[in-house]
C-alpha cells in the first residue's frame, strides 16, 4: 500500500472516530463549534428555506453578579422543518467579511431549538447537514421595551407593599415595608421574624410570626413579555415568585373577562424534593377555580444553583398561549386559562403555613431574594 493511500485511510478514519464522538456527544460537539469561523457562503443555503426563526427580547443573562438589563442576551427561536432530535444549529455573527459561531445547540424532537446573541445588529441561523438551510436576521427585529426598573433606587411611584397579612393560608405571616430594600442594585425581598408579635400556632407546632417581602407593581400591560431576573432563597420553609395578577376584581367568568394568576416562576428552596421550580396559572370560570402548571422537571436541564446565581425567569403571554423560559429555554407551554385583561407585575418572597415547618427553626430566619431587574416588552409581531 502507498503512502498516500495509508494517509487517506488514516484521514477518514480519524474523520469517522470525530464524527462517531459527535454523534454520541452532540452538546459537547456544538459547545466546541462555538467561537469559529463559518466557511458557508450565502450560496450554500437558501435564505429561509426550510427553517424559520423568532428574535424574542433580551431574555438570557445567568451569572453571578448583578448586571444592567441591557447586558442581557437576546434570544431567537427557531424550527427547523421535518428536522429529527439531535440537528446542530448555529447562530452566526457577522464580524467584517466572516461570520463567527456565537452559539450552537441541537434541536429538540420538534426540531426546535433556543439560541442566543449579544447586541450584533446582523447575524444568521444555520441548521447544518448535508443540505444547510439557513435565515438571516437582526436583532432589530426584537419586540419594543414598555417597562424596565433596574431597582438601582426605590421608586414609590411605582411599586407597593400589598396589602396582606394574618389571613388565608399565611395567618402566621405578613406582607410588609421591613421585607423589602432597595440595596447595593437590587430590590432585595426577605422573610424576617416579626419583633412585634409572639408564636403562631399552626398544626399544634409554634412559630415564629413572620414579614413577608411582597410587592406590586402600579404598570400593568395586555400581552408582551414580562421578564426577571432573580437569584433565589436558599432554604425551604418559605418560596420565592415573579407572578402576574389582573387588574380590577372579577371574580368569576371566562379569564379573558376576569384575568388569571400567571405564577411565572416559583422556587421552594434548594433541597425540595421535586426540584423546587413550579409555573402555574390560576383562574376561576367556577367559585372553585382551575390551575394548569406544575412543576418543573429535571430543572438542571435548564440552569443551576438557583439561590447562588442570577438567572432571567419569563412568560410570553399571547392571546393564545403562555410560553415560560428560563435564560430562553422553553421549560413550559400552557393553552388553558388565558387572560384577556391588563395584569400587573408581583414580586414576592412568602411563607405560606403549610412550608413553615420546613424552614427548621427559626435561627434560619432572614431569608433573602434578589432581583436585579424587571423588564418587560410589548408582543411579538406574528
């Protein structure tokens, strides 16, 4: 055999070794890819064909620090057309003449993947293979901002303590000014020892009463997304939330006359049994009311060290869907109990009766949520 034809033999099977590792390792594969040059040209796909993509706001921003919302990542969505699970996509910037991968992942088993960019006005989407199909786009093309607080101060105007306490399923706790501070860039919610009144009794067992950092917001809005980025508690015994309630009272009806809860984001501290991350909503066609929701599954999926690290929690509201994201993945859909009112925003850290047990003892007490900021957008045009 010549040398050549050994070193052909020993290019392809080196070749099919790298591919047989990608096969078995996707995300590892496209982790790698990011940060290289394209050699695709315009010529090598059709712009749009077979795939199409959404550049939804600034929605991905983990990290450890608090950081100004215009930081955050914009994220697109994007369906690849008849494309099975394990298709590598790339989000590509333009950078001079080249175009350089700025993220990369598989797509699920719809063929749907979420990717991310920083503010490069220009970039494309590639789903790669045999045939690369591809879409230009631009960051321009993301929905209008309508209402941001970075909490780099206090502004009465526009948020409030509710108006809650001793009562319903927190008769051992209320909401109160003491449990909520603007400090150091964040609002900073908490769950204190009350110094004016003794023990509740709940269940035989004495607590404890407690403050509850638990404000709303005077902005409301119809449709769009709502967005926030928290770093959680750490301990059970008490949970934080990002939620939505309708305008007004209405008590009974279709949730298009009466609004819904829409419960974005709650944590229950981080050795829950269930993962401790739950979306709900909350609506009443009957006195009895409906929920939809649950809880998170296999949240690791999604992120991690929850009451360590900020992470960015939101909803797309449409008038026919919820869609919930963590960082811009899609942890949840949900079609039923849609509202058609104006909702405002509720940011909130409570210690409901029925978790008071589980904080054990009181020397837990404070417990604190962060949150850096709380944006939210107008809707995506179709």
């Amino acid at each position: 055999m010549r040398r050549s034809q050994r070193t052909t033999i020993v290019r392809r099977l080196t070749t099919l070794a790298t591919a047989a590792v990608c096969i078995t390792a996707l995300a590892a594969c496209a982790e790698d890819a990011k940060g290289k040059t394209s050699s695709l040209t315009q010529a090598d796909y059709e712009d749009g064909e077979g795939i199409s993509a959404t550049v939804l706001p600034q929605l991905a921003a983990p990290g450890d620090d608090v950081q100004a919302s215009t930081d955050a990542d914009f994220v697109v969505d994007a369906t690849v057309q008849g494309a099975e699970a394990g298709r590598t996509v790339e989000l590509q910037v333009a950078e001079g003449d080249e175009w350089r991968v700025k993220d990369s992942a598989e797509t699920d088993a719809d063929g749907r993947v979420s990717l991310t960019t920083g503010a490069a006005e220009e970039f494309r989407v590639i789903a790669l293979g045999d045939k690369p199909v591809g879409i230009n786009l631009s960051t321009a093309e993301a929905p209008a901002e309508i209402f941001v607080d970075e909490f780099d101060a206090q502004d009465p105007a526009a948020w409030a303590t509710r108006d809650q306490g001793y009562a319903g399923v927190r008769m051992c706790s209320k909401a109160s000014d003491d449990a909520a501070q603007w400090v150091d860039g964040v609002v900073r919610l908490s769950v204190l020892d009350d110094p004016d009144k003794g023990d509740c009794t709940y269940k035989k067992d004495k607590f404890a009463y407690r403050l509850n950092g638990h404000i709303g917001s005077t902005f409301n809005f119809t449709y769009g997304h709502a967005a926030a980025r928290i770093k959680f508690q750490e301990l059970r015994g008490q949970h934080g939330a990002f939620w939505l309630q309708g305008l007004g009272t209405v008590p009974v009806g279709d949730p298009m006359d009466t609004g819904a809860e829409i419960d974005v984001i709650e944590y229950f501290g981080d050795d829950h049994p269930d993962g401790g991350l739950t979306s709900f909503i909350y609506w009443h066609p009957t006195a009895k009311g409906k929920m939809a929701g649950g809880w998170l599954k296999k949240p690791e999926q999604y992120g991690d060290d929850w009451s360590k690290k900020f992470h960015v929690f939101s909803v797309e509201w449409t008038p026919e869907e919820y869609v919930f994201r963590i960082d811009g993945q899609v942890t949840n859909t949900i079609t039923e109990g849609i509202s058609g009112r104006p909702e405002f925003l509720v940011l909130s850290l409570l210690s409901s009766d029925y978790e008071i047990q589980h904080l054990q003892g009181d020397e837990n007490l404070p417990q604190h949520m962060d949150v850096d900021w709380v944006k939210v957008w107008a809707p995506t045009e179709a």
